[in-house]
C-alpha cells in the first residue's frame, strides 16, 4: 500500500501535463485580425506587468514571515523550522498556479473571440480549455506540492502529527498569497471597472463600455487578475485548506489503525488521494463539456460539472470503504467507513444546493432579482434599498444549509466528518474551477469583439457564453463560500487539537470579547476593500477625463487613448491598498493567540460566522444587482411601461450594479480567504502558543 | 433595612409625579396660531390613531403569549404561571410609557413651534420638557412595576430564585412590546419619509419637504410613533432587561450573604436601588439643561446629562459600599463592593465612549461624513460605497471598547459585573432619554413652522434645536446599542444560570450551527425591516402621486391635500408589515430551544454578535449619509467648485440619506430589541428545556 503515495503526486503531474497540453492547443489557435492581436496584446501585457509587480511585493512579505516562522520556531530542537519551507513552497505553488492561470486566460480570450466568427461550439471549446489549465494548474500543483511534502517530511519524522505539523505551513502560504491576491486583484479590476462606467456619467459624452475610453483596457486586465488570478488562489488555498484540515483531524486515528493492523496513516493519506483521484475525474468530466451550433452552453458546462461530482460521489465510496477499516472507535465515538463516505457526500450536496440557491437569487429570471428592478421605477435610492434586502435576505437557506451539513457530517463521523465534507465539496475543483474562470475568459472576449469591431453575429456568440458565465460565476461563489466556512471550521478543529484546547466556552468574557472582535473583522476589512476601490476609481475618473480633454479626437475615434495610463493607475492602487487588510489578516489572529489563546478561539468563531455572513450578503447583492440592471437592458415592462436601457430606470440600476462591484468582487470573495487565512495563521502558531 | 424596599416604588412614584407636572405644565403653554393648532391636531390624531391600532394587535398577541406562558407551566406546583402574570404588566407598562411618551411629545411639538417665537430658550424648555416627560415615564414604570413585583412576589415565595425567575415575565412582555413598537414605528417613519421624498422625484414638481405634499403629516406622525414611542419601547426594555439581569445573577449570592449575616437579598436590591437613585438624579439634572438666547442648546443638554452621569458614579460609590458588605467568596471568586462599583463606572464609561465614537462618525464636521460628501461628486454610486464604508469602519473602535468592558468588568466582578455595567450605562435612562425624545420634537415643531409659515426666525430656532438633536440621537443610538450588547450578555449569562448550562462550547457542532443561525437572523431581520419601507413607500409615492393628479389646485396650494389617506397608508403597511419580523424574534428561539438548548445558547452569541454589529453598521451609515447630505445643503466647497441644494452632488447625497433612512430608524436600531429579546425568550423559556 506503501507505493500509492507515489501514486498521489504521478495525478498532480497527470493534472500539469494535460494542462500544459491544453495550453499548447490554446496556443496554437489563431489571434484574428491584427487589431485583435494588439489589444489583446495590451491585456495581455497589463495583467502579466501586474502580476509581476504584485509578486514582488509579495517577495518581501513571503521572505519576511518565513524569516519570523523560522525564527520562532528556532529553540526547539525538532525542525519545526521547516514550517517556514512548507510556507514558502505553499506560496510559490500558489502564485504559481496564478500565473499560469492568468497567463493562459490572457491568450484564450482573443483566441475566443476568433473562435466566435466560426461559431458558438468553437468559442466554447477555446474558452472552456483557458479555464481548464487554470483549475487543473490549481488542483495540479496542490497535491503535487502536498504530497512532495508529505513524502520528503515522512522520511525526516517518525511520528505524522509532526508531519502534518509542518506541513500546516503550506497552507498558510497558500492563504497569504490568496489574502494578497484576491484583494489586489479585486481593487483593481473594480477601481477599473467602476472608474470606466462613472467616467462615461461624470464628463458628458464619454462613452461607457467603448474602446475609446481610456479606462477600457484596465477593465479587461482586471477581469483577468481579479476574476481568473483572484479566483484561484482562492481555490487553491480552500482546496489546500481543507485537504491540510483533514490531515491533521486524521492524524488522530492513527495510534487505533496501528492497534488494528491497518494501514496507520489511511485517514491522513485519505483526503489526498480523494483529491488525486478528483483530479482524474476532473479530466474526464471536462470530454463532456461540448455545444453545437444554437445550443445551450449552460447545459454542456452543467453536463460536465455535475456529471464529474456524480461519478466522483460514487468513487468516493469505493475509495473510502477499501481504504479505510468497516469500523473503529476513538474517544467513544464509533466511526465506519461507510458513515465517512455520507460526510463526503453531505458536503457534496450541499454545495450543490447552496450553489443552486446562490443562483435563484441572482438569476434574472427569478423574484429577487425582477423585485430590484422594479424598485429602480423610484430611483436609484429604492434600488440600492431592495439589493441591500435582497443581499441579506439571501444568508437565511444557504446558513440553515450550511448548519445542516455542520451538525449532519458531524453526527456521521465528528470533526473529521467536518473535514472531509469541505473536501467533498471541493473534490473536483479542477473542473468547477474551469467552468469558473471560463466566465470572464468569455468576458474578455466580448471586450475584444467590441473594441475591435467585429460584426454582430460574433458578439452576440459571445455575449451568450458571458450571459452563462455570469450564472456559473454565481454558483461558483456560492461553492467557494460554503467551502469556506467548512474549511475554516475544520482549521478551527485542528486548531484546538493543536493547541491542546478542549473546549471554547463562548460564556467566558474573555472568549466573548474574541468573538466579538473576530465578528467585526470582515467588516472593518469590507470597509478597507470599499474604500480602496473607491479611491482608486476617482482616480481612475479623474484621468478619463484628462484624456478626453488633452487628446485630440479622442471623443471622435480618429486618436487613441494611453490605455498604458489607466492600467498603471489600477495597478499602482491595487498595490498600495491590498498591503494593509493583508497585513491585518495576518497579523490580528497572532497580536490576539499570544494575547489569550482562548481569545483566538473565540475570534476564530466570530471571524468565522460573521465572515460567511457577510460574504453571502455582499456577493448575493452584487450579483442581483448586476442582473437587475441587465434584466432591465433586455426590456421590461413595469406598470404598463416598457423600461430598457438608456431610461431613467435603467440609471438607477446602474447605481446598484456599481454599489455591488466592490461588493460582490473585492470584498465579498476576499472574505471567503480572510476567514480560512485567520484559522491557518491561528492553527501554524498553535504549537508556539 | 426591610423597609428601604418600599423606597424603591416611591421614586417610581415620584419619576411619574414629576412626570405628570411637567405634562400639565406643557400642556398649559400656548399652541399659537390657528393653523399652527390644527397641523398639530392631525399629527397627534394620526399617532393617536397609530398607536391605538398597534395596541389593539398587540393585545392579542399579549394574551396568546401569556396564555401559552400559563399553559407551559400549568402542570408545575411552584405558581411559575406567575410569569405570565409578569409579562402582562410588563408589556402593559410598557405600552403605557410609550403612549404616555407620544402623547406628550405630540403636544410638545407645537407649543415649541410657538415658544420659538419668542426665543430659543423658551424653545429648548418646552421641546426639552417634552422630552423629559417620555424619559420619565420609562424609568417610572420600570422601577415601579419591578419593584411592586417584587414585593408581592416575595411575599408569596420564600426562595428569591423562585421570585426572579417569574419576574423575568416582566422583561419579556417589554421587549415583545418594544419589537413591535420599534418594526411597527420604523416601518411607518420611513415608509412617510422615504415616500414624501421621493415622491418629489417621481413625479416631476411636487415638492419634497412642503406643506402640499400630501406625505408630509404622515412624515411628522412617524417622528413621534418611531423616534419617540419606539425609542422609548426600546430603552425600556434595555433598562428593565438590565435590571433584571443583574437580579438574577446577584440572586447567586443570597446563601454566601445570608451566612454572612447580611442582608441576604443585597446583591438582588441593589440594582433597583441604583436605579431608584438615578431617577432621581435625573430630575435634578434636568434641572441644568437651560440656554440661553445665541447660546448652544448642545451645552445645556450635555451639561444635563454628562452632569447626572458623574453625579450618578459618586452616588454609586457610596451606595454600593453601603449596600453590600465589603468582601465576600463565591464559588472560588473574590468579591469586593469596591470592584462593584468599578464594574458599574466601567459601564458608564464606556456607554460615554461609544456615544463619543458614534458622534465622531456622523459629525458634519469630521473625515468620514466630509469623505462621503466628497464620494458624491462621482455620483449617487460612489456615495453609496462611500457611507456603507464608514458604516463598515465604524464598528471597528465600538467593538473594541465593548469587548474591554466586558473583559474588564468581569474581571472586576464575573458575571455579575457584566450585568452591573450594563446597568451602570443606562442608571439615568430618564435624562439620557429626554435628550433623546427631545430631538424628534424639536423636528416636528420644524415642520410645523415649515408648514404653518412661520417667518425665518422661528424656523431657525427650531433648525437650531433640530441640528443638535441629530448630534444627540447619535449618541444616544450609541447608548442604546452599547447597552443592548451587556444587558444581551447579562440575559444571556441569567439564561446559562437558569437552564444549568455551565459551558457554550463553540466547537460543538450543534452550538457552532446554532451560532451560524443566530448570526443570520439580523441579516435577515434587517432584509424583512427594508423591504417593509421599500413596499410601503411605494405605495405612498403612488398615492401622492394620484392626489397630485385628482386633487386640483394643489401643486397651486390652493386645496388641502388629503393627509389622511397618507397616514393611513403608512398606519397600515406598518402594522402589517410588523407581524412577521416581531413573531420571528420570538417564536425562533423558542423553537431552537426545544430542539436542543445547547443550540439556543450558539444561537444568543451569534445573534448578539452580528446584532452588534449590523446594528452599528447600519445606524453610523444612515447618520453619516444624512449629515453628508446636511453638510452639502450647508454650501461645501471640493476641488474648487462649490456644492450646494439642487446640485448634483446633492442630489447624489439625497440618495444615500433615503437609503441611509430604513438603515439608522427601522432595521438598524430595531436590531437591539432583537437581541435581547431572544435573550429575553431564552431566559423565560430556560426552566422549561
């Protein structure tokens, strides 16, 4: 049995070879016209400059914390310093699946938009592929980098919880990058994003979404570093997370496997080999996604995305029942194989039904989202209202689901059936991932059609592949959400088994006072996130309208605008402003552990509840919002009148769709990471505290 | 010292004395001219009108609730049906100080208009008196009613822990009353204000704030139903929440002082004690709240308060060390009468401290209301993220000066010291609350002058007392979650007590779902609160609309709009719309307690927590946008250009003042009542689980 570790890193190569194939394929596709070729060239060129900027800050930061992770851990005489390695490993493995993520995007967008002049199948297939690479450099170099470690660390410790120990810190690289990542990335896009739309209402005659603004490029370089970049490391540090939360919660069982004559290590090696074998099933599942000519992209993306969860529930059992005894106890509590894989299962559908339910409150069709709209009638101010209900209203199923699939996994197989039950929601990644970041590759795709002014036909085929992808975006947030929370419970257990606490009475004043303060995190960090896109969006505003004003037929269409200008303003904001919620959500939980461990219990809790909350609230009436406003530019008819885009109805539901831009792409999702970075800070400081 | 328990009730008695002298005193001043009468007379006949209405529903759910108590504990031997005796009175009392409260307010308006013209002091005293009446009235009926409990109850049992727990009754019918005094008033304000302002947008040419529009009664009838009738539903609640608590929790010490050979009930008295004393002290500082003409009203208001609050900590000092014997043990814990006394001056410090943050938050004058102003050159957009920003940020310094107060005065005196904080904060309620109510009767008496066409004078006098009465509703908004959040913890530790919890172990699945669901409710609470204005002000629009249309001569201002049907729409949606967040608050509890009260206890931190919260978010908010738009009306200069009404700039802040409105007076601060009331329902409830 002893070989099929060797067996989980070969999936992750399995997982960069096809990826590495698939972006050959990308490649090689053709770019269009020249004047495709060139703007794609400058997206191209702002998000990689970007990232690179970002990276080397995040150099410093990296250097600095494995410095202070090594030196903290230098008296003790049991290489516990290697935390800091596992750190940097886990950083770089997430930057680096950023990277290339990002980069193939960047190439698949314009190859999507030439695809769209053959026809939708074509589009779809170039788009699907872009975020193909994407999800499976993800799940691909998280269990490589896993199981690396996993094996080099076997062989320097007898005993696995130190293994896992150390380990724990590739974890937290993966959240510091993610942290990072998904704010810078989000104030940029959004500072582009919302600088670009005002800039069209403060200065008369400046046009929104047209290739004369000057704001345009930084918009579509925002799409790729916020929403491709952003999106997985966010993925990448869940997908870890919860894999790593397992681990440790596993380790438990290996004094009893040892008594049974079983493999020791089964439940520590469990979550990774469900993750390897995800990764195939990834694969497979991603033959399924294919259109024709008129049909639905919608349902090629659910054929292959829900397909893959099915098979990957029924492999599941076969895995978890031949890997693991029928039955053991521990601490009183009789665990079966069988009841380990209902965890597993549990956490599967309720991601499902979370997504789906995510999905009925952004969808056009639906009372939310038609509710907004009408309120837009009145104005800006009763649009605003109706989201923000709408938003908060929307936390009631997902949190009854989520309490559910708490206390339900837990009745099957304790905090370790918590565990697993993140890790299957999240077992295919890879091709949730892709059907994810296949959103805004066909986002920038319809950019390009526009600036480059390609016929109708060829944005209406891609219009019909964002349309979908603003649905599985959508859905995706609900899973990254629900994740989450249950990867962030899972690091709160293995926290406390870290830490040697037994229990977290939240009646102790000094535990409530840590719940209290964990609870106002996200939002004095929404408050940040906001205000920095604010910021940089007024900046954004202000040179808009410099160019409009100093070049010369600008407003005409006969000169070009500095896109260079905008995209350096993005990327300068993005820069200055991720430093201190990053910095916050790194420090607090280590500033508050060695106040008080208890504290740190309780703020985990507090961080962790009104984390997901918030995340909820902000990404639900983003989403509705947006939609409100397009249910309106389709033509709706409210009272007997006939609203479209250009009404007075239609500029109020701009108003909403701009609130929920920050909302529901830099705040809200940053949540998501800020939740599980605070509960893997607290779970790698627990051995020091 | 038998005897001291009948000084209780007669400073209840002489708090309602004063009370009515100051009634008929009002009530003798003059009510100016005929037209200034009559506007009048429709406003208190639509409170009235309001009031009644609510009560009428009210009665009902009163007796079901008190029936369902009696029932629950029919098969018991012990007369627990007793608490629903207590809730009855409670909520009676409740109603009755609000009623009390209105009525006067209702008067006070007008006679203020009227003192107005002769000069501000003359204003300030009536207006202030008015207020004073409202504070009284509360304090008066609490202590009387707790305390004329109390003594019959003592006489029925002998166990002290038996009397408490069916006093507990009390408490729940105030806040089953407050919920829906404070929805139902929220609802009906803001359904009059958001539809009377927005009408003015809708429909071009009628104007907002003018005695044409027809909204404009209903606007006034909802000051005196929310700001006053509902303000002083809440803080009843909190006080006698607070009371309560402490007696509770001192009802521990009765066997360690009854072998101390002290006065075995000491620590149970005490609370009523204090608040007995701070009546008192109260009416001696209303006293000192006097200006003269050009002087500023905030200075004699503050004076009066401030002033009580440190005559109050002297006095507590002093009380405190006589009440309770020096020194004492219990369970392990060292007890002093000192550190009792620096648990109820942390209290009223930090009640200080947070009014001080709140003011600094909404203050015209400071960064975060001039950040919004200038966010709204870009647009109603950038102002919306600008204000949820500071809403966001806000919580920040509050949750930190909470959670050091409760580590602190727990650290003084455990639980107790908690409970005793809270009282501490709220020990002179009377005064602190008739600078509260003062503030909406200074409002109404504007708008009386606006619509009785008073010359500019008077209307800057009222404007005058107005402004200031926006500095202090913050601070008070401030007091009143600050408290809300220690009285929430002190009911939630009573609770632990009485249903023998020793521990709320957070990492419990069941408790941490329980916390999840709890957190979610004041999401969806608020959501429910929103969308109730929304659907409401609709419905005022359109009708404001059709009198425009039908009513000839209006736009003119040669016929009388038809106030009446407004009021009556606003009467209505509140009344209707009131049910379902109210039941919600009550029956929720009481359902996840009979499931598992292990799960109520995860469900009151998480409902504390996010209530918290959500609470100062949205009321900081829906100050600051109100003062950003004020601020602007006020001519502001940015970038050189300078802003004023009618501008753009205003007409973006208009936007986030009427979304700013359901946030600071429906959702916002009915999110406190909640909080306790599910305590409140939790600590009923405990001796049945």
């Amino acid at each position: 049995m002893d070989t099929l570790i060797y067996a989980i890193p070969a999936a992750g190569v399995i997982s960069l070879l096809y990826a590495s194939l698939k972006t050959s394929w990308v490649t090689k596709q053709p770019t269009g016209t020249q004047e495709m070729t060139e703007i794609a060239g400058h997206i191209a060129e702002g998000a990689k400059a970007f990232l690179q900027r970002e990276y080397r800050i995040l150099i410093i930061f990296v250097v600095a914390v494995a410095a202070l992770l090594a030196f903290a851990n230098m008296g003790r005489t049991d290489s516990s310093w290697l935390v800091a390695v596992s750190f940097v490993i886990g950083a770089l493995c997430s930057a680096g699946a950023g990277f290339i993520g990002m980069t193939v995007a960047t190439k698949a967008n314009v190859r999507t938009t030439h695809a769209a002049r053959t026809g939708l199948a074509e589009a779809l297939n170039v788009a699907f592929s872009g975020g193909l690479v994407m999800g499976l450099s993800v799940v691909g170099l998280g269990v490589l980098g896993l199981s690396v470690l996993f094996i080099v660390y076997s062989n320097l410790f007898d005993e696995v919880g130190r293994v896992i120990n150390v380990i724990s810190g590739f974890s937290l690289g993966a959240s510091s990058i993610a942290l990072f990542a998904r704010v810078g990335g989000g104030i940029y896009t959004k500072a582009a994003d919302v600088g670009a739309d005002l800039a069209g209402k403060v200065y008369e005659g400046i046009p929104e979404d047209d290739p004369r603004n000057p704001a345009t490029i930084a918009d579509n370089v925002g799409d790729n570093v916020g929403d491709v970049a952003g999106m997985g490391a966010d993925l990448f540090e869940s997908y870890v997370g919860s894999i790593i939360g397992t681990m440790v919660l596993g380790a438990a069982f290996v004094p009893v496997f040892q008594e049974m004559g079983v493999m020791p290590t089964a439940a520590v090696l469990l979550p990774l080999v469900l993750a390897g074998v995800g990764i195939i099933v990834s694969i497979l599942g991603s033959f399924f996604v294919k259109v024709k000519e008129g049909g639905n992209p919608q349902t090629a993306l659910n054929t292959g995305e829900f397909g893959a969860s099915g098979v990957m529930a029924v492999l599941s059992y076969f895995i978890i029942t031949m890997f693991l005894p029928e039955k053991w106890e521990l601490d009183g509590m009789t665990y079966t194989s069988q009841n380990i894989f209902f965890a597993v299962l549990i956490g599967l559908v309720s991601g499902v039904l979370i997504g789906i339910i995510t999905e009925y409150y952004c969808s056009t069709h639906n009372k939310p989202v038609l509710g907004i709209a009408y309120q837009s009638v009145t104005g800006a101010a009763t649009n605003i209202i109706a989201g923000l209900g709408v938003g908060m209203f929307s936390t009631g199923f997902p949190i009854i689901v989520l309490s559910i699939a708490i206390v339900a996994s837990h009745y099957f197989a304790g905090l370790f059936g918590i565990a697993i039950a993140a890790l299957g929601m999240l077992s295919v990644t890879g091709i949730q991932l892709a059907v994810d970041a296949y959103g805004p590759i066909s986002d920038n795709a319809g950019g390009i059609a526009e600036m480059s002014g390609m016929p109708p036909e060829v944005r209406e085929r891609t219009d019909t592949l964002d349309a979908v992808g603003n649905t599985t975006a959508a859905i995706g947030k609900g899973f990254a959400i629900g994740s989450a929370a249950l990867t962030a419970l899972a690091l709160f257990a293995a926290f406390m088994q870290q830490a040697n606490i037994s229990s977290i009475d939240i009646s102790h004043p000094v535990i409530m006072a840590g719940l209290l303060i964990g609870a106002m995190l996200p939002f004095v960090f929404s408050a940040m996130a906001m205000g920095a896109v604010g910021r940089a969006a007024r900046d954004m505003i202000t040179e808009v309208g410099r160019q409009f004003r100093e070049i010369k037929g600008l407003r005409e269409g006969t000169a070009k605008a500095e896109y260079a200008k905008c995209v350096d303003i993005s990327t300068k904001a993005a820069l200055r402003e991720m430093i201190l919620p990053g910095l916050m959500g790194v420090f607090v939980p280590v500033i508050v552990g060695f106040t008080s461990k208890d504290m740190l219990g309780g703020l985990l809790a507090g961080v962790t509840s009104s984390g997901v909350l918030m995340a909820i609230f902000q990404s639900n009436a983003g989403g509705a919002w947006d939609n409100a406003k397009k249910r309106i530019e389709g033509k709706l008819e409210i009272d007997g009148v006939m609203y479209g885009k250009g009404s007075d109805v239609h500029k109020a539901a701009v108003v909403g769709d701009t609130v929920g831009d920050p909302f529901k792409d830099t705040s809200g999702p940053s949540l998501n990471i800020l939740m599980k970075l605070i509960a893997v800070v607290a779970l790698v400081i627990a051995p020091l505290l």
